[in-house]
C-alpha cells in the first residue's frame, strides 16, 4: 500500500466520524506525515479536539490534551524533576507533551514562557528540562 492510498483510507475514515470538516483534517494529516504543526482556529463546537483524537485514533498514535490556563507553568506541560523519598534521588515526571498528538486548547491564554517551552518543542522535537535536552516521540504534531 503506498502513502497515498495510506492517506485516502485515513482520509474515507475520518469522514466516518467528521462532518464537514475535509479540508482541515486533510491538512492536519499533511502535517503530521511531513513534521509539521497546525493551528486550528474556530468557534466552539467545530470538531477542533475531535478531529485530533480521530487523526491519533487512525495513525495510532498517542493523543495528549493541554488546557492552557494564566497560571499554567513550562513544567505542567514539558514536566520536571521531583524528589522520590523512597529511593533518595530525584526522578522525571514527564509532561503531557511527551506524545505523538498534543492537542493544546487555548494557548493564546497561557504565559510567555510557557508558551516558548512549545516553540522549543515544535521546532527542535524536544524540550529542556533542568538543562537536559530530552527528545519528543516521532511523529509529534
């Protein structure tokens, strides 16, 4: 099976599930198959979220959701380094951007900050925590 036929068959599912909605899951499959990234813009309720699980769904890829809020910190999204009593040593608890799918809601209203620990990840394909560079999954839209 070549990629296209890959691509039509994920595309005829997806229609299974998505009204309406062709154009922009076309695109997002495009990015996902060539590295890229998707901004998706609209009112609430135009399948925003599903079209992203589905697109995880069809590839099975993991699928990961953020709601950025004003008091959401980089750490809450890329994750951080935490004290374990137990074994007396600190260990990565990693964030929800540790996947092939991150769906982030909203995040125009997240900090400056937070928002530039996503620009590292989407333009390097990892993320820094307490100066170690860690790389993200591949795919990762």
């Amino acid at each position: 099976m070549t990629l296209r036929d890959t691509a039509v068959a994920i595309r005829q599912e997806a229609a299974r599930v998505l009204v309406g909605q062709d154009e922009p899951f076309t695109l997002m499959l495009v990015a996902l198959l060539s590295g890229g990234h998707v901004l998706l813009e609209g009112v609430p309720g135009t399948a925003k979220t599903l079209m992203a699980k589905t697109l995880a769904q069809l590839t099975e890829a993991e699928f990961k959701r953020v709601q950025f809020t004003p008091d959401l910190m980089p750490s809450d999204v890329v994750g951080t380094q935490v004290f374990e009593m137990n074994s007396s040593r600190f260990v990565l608890r990693r964030g929800p951007i540790f996947t092939q799918v991150l769906l982030g809601d909203e995040i125009n209203r997240a900090p400056a900050k937070t928002q530039s620990a996503l620009l590292e990840a989407m333009e390097e394909k990892q993320v820094t925590i307490e100066g170690e560079r860690l790389p993200l999954p591949d795919p990762f839209l």
